[in-house]
C-alpha cells in the first residue's frame, strides 16, 4: 500500500475547516507541492542561520543538504500553514483545531524521522503555543507586560531553534553542549527583535493588534534600547562562560557583529 505523504494528510484535514486554502483534493495536493518549492527559495536565509551553527560543530554539509534539508522544509511547511490559519481564519474554535492538526503532523514527522534530541518535541510545542497567544493578543487586543512580551518572543523563536537541534543531529554535529545551544537560541531572540521593527510599520498598518514585540513594548513608551541592551547583555555574558578559547572568539565575533553594528544600523541608537 502507498505511503500517503502525511502533509497531503495534514492538508486535506486543513482544508475541511478552511476553503480559502484549498477547495479539493487535487488542489490541495497542488498547494502542498507548491509551498515545498516556495519554502525551497524563501528557506535560504534560514538554512543559512542554521548551517552557521552546524558548521561550527563539524557538521556535514553533504548531510545536511541531503537528509536535514528536506525534513526541515516539510516540518516548517506545517508551522508556516498554522501561521496563516492564525491570521486569516475569524472561528477561534477552528483555529484550535487546525493548530491541533498542523502539530499533530509535526509530531508524528519527528517520530518518523526518530529524532533523538528530547528538547525537539518541546520546542515545537512552544511554537504552538506562541501561536495561540498570536492569536490571543489579536482577538483580545492585549499589551503584554515586559516579561510576557520577552516569554513570547523566546516561544517565537523555538521553531527556528528546533529545526537547528533536528539538523545538527541529522548533519553528524558533535555534541553540543545545553549551555550553547541557550547562546544560539539568544542569538535568534536578539535577530528577532530585528525582524519585528522591520516589519513594525507593516505589521501596524495590516493588523496593529496581532504580536510584535517592538510594537508592545512601544504602546507602553518602555524604551526598546534598554531591552535589547539588556538580552545583549545576557548574550555577551552566556559567551564569556565558554570554556573553549577558540569557540568563544567565533562567538564573541558574531555577537560584536550583531551588537555593535547590526542592531545601532536597524534602530539608529
């Protein structure tokens, strides 16, 4: 019997509650296809962000390319499906259970995949439920207080995080330490602060409700300089507990990159 490709399942489950995404089999078959080959050419910049990672523990980019590629583009093709049920779909009961849907498949694919790292799993569950609250803050209209909105920010961020644990398993990477993997995760949280004052005066012009950190933190006149400050700060500090000379100049390089040039260049301080 042909294995049935469980994004075709996922899909055609989707497809039930929300029509504006497919309307039949064959085009929802014809969408996930096309959403594979749209992932392939927007998933550059991401596979770049990860590859930086592996690459600096010995990971194999013939690996990489050939097993961790394809798995991460099929597990993000879900998060990306969930996202635009979230923004698009007005039954918050149907959101629920599309969401349930979406990573239900992401589960089972990780499975299916025999995915050893424990945190995997996890991870994607806080995207999950960063989706939720996305969708919480859009309906309820809610400001977030300064702990919440940095709490959301680190769900934010987990799918990108999870699919670096999954790719540095699947590339051949040694070991790597939990303590580095929070540096990595920082350093995501910190580019995302970026990504969310890019998108700030769109995001506000399209929906001024749905989660923007920069956006919640400016409605309640916190000063966003001092908040980045400060999670670079943690950042510098995690870096400064390395023990290997030679992985923390690599990491301190990034980091100076990134505090000293990137972020004054995106908000002008």
């Amino acid at each position: 019997m042909k294995k049935i490709d469980p994004r075709v399942t996922a899909l055609e489950e989707l497809a039930k509650i929300t029509p504006k995404i497919a309307l039949n089999k064959k085009r929802t078959r014809d969408f996930s296809l096309g959403m594979f080959v749209i992932l392939k050419k927007i998933m550059h910049s991401i596979f770049g962000d990860i590859w930086e990672c592996l690459e600096f523990y010995g990971g194999s980019r013939e690996k990489f390319e050939e097993e961790a590629v394809p798995f991460l583009i099929e597990i993000q093709i879900m998060v990306y499906l969930a996202d635009i049920v979230v923004e698009n779909l007005e039954d918050q009961r149907r959101v629920k259970a599309c969401l349930k849907t979406a990573f239900k498949v992401i589960d089972q694919r990780i499975a299916e995949e025999k995915i050893k790292d424990k945190k995997a799993r996890p991870l994607m569950r806080e995207v999950y439920l960063f989706l939720l609250k996305d969708r919480e803050v859009r309906d309820k209209k809610l400001i977030l207080k300064e702990k919440e909105i940095l709490r959301v920010l680190h769900y934010k961020v987990s799918d990108l995080v999870a699919l670096m644990r999954m790719a540095a398993e699947l590339s051949g990477c040694k070991r790597i330490p939990e303590n580095e993997w929070q540096i990595w995760r920082q350093f995501e949280l910190i580019r995302e602060f970026i990504d969310d004052h890019e998108d700030r005066d769109e995001d506000i012009k399209e929906n001024a409700e749905q989660f923007n950190s920069i956006v919640q933190l400016e409605r309640q006149e916190i000063e966003v300089k001092k908040v980045i400050s400060g999670e670079c700060q943690k950042l510098k500090k995690m870096i400064d507990k390395v023990v290997n000379k030679s992985k923390k100049e690599k990491l301190m390089k990034m980091y100076r990159f990134l505090a000293e040039k990137r972020i004054p260049q995106e908000f002008g301080f």
